[in-house]
C-alpha cells in the first residue's frame, strides 16, 4: 500500500532538488524517498547508539578498549 504525501520546500531547496534530478537523470520523488529513508535509519541508528551506550556506560564498558575486552 502507498501513502500519497505532499511536502512543500522552499524555492532554493526545490530548484536544487530539481537540478540534482536532471542531472541525475532520477526523478524528485525517489530522491526524496531515498533521502527519507536514509534519515529515518540514521535516526533509528542513533536512537540505538544513545540506548547502549547509556547501558555500556552502566556495565563500565566506556573505551573502544572495553568493548574488545567485552567481547574476546
């Protein structure tokens, strides 16, 4: 199933977006999908990282040092 969604961008953004498209030989729309979903699995990705670090914190695993010695 698809959600129609309508987003409006402000003139520089769209004209870049448009230049971007043309030259890409792409069209806007899976541009902005892809850039979607990269954005929202950098913001699962960091939501993560803050959740386990806070719990690596705990555990005193802190250093890069830590993690090795955690898991060797």
């Amino acid at each position: 199933m698809r959600t129609v969604l309508s987003v409006s961008l402000p003139e520089k953004v769209a004209a870049e977006l448009e230049a971007i498209a043309k030259a890409m030989g792409r069209n806007k729309s899976d541009i902005v999908k892809e850039s979607l979903g990269l954005f929202l699995w950098e913001t699962k990705f960091r939501n993560i990282k803050k959740e386990l670090s806070t719990k690596a914190k705990a555990a005193g695993v802190v250093t890069e040092e830590d993690v090795f010695k955690a898991i060797s």
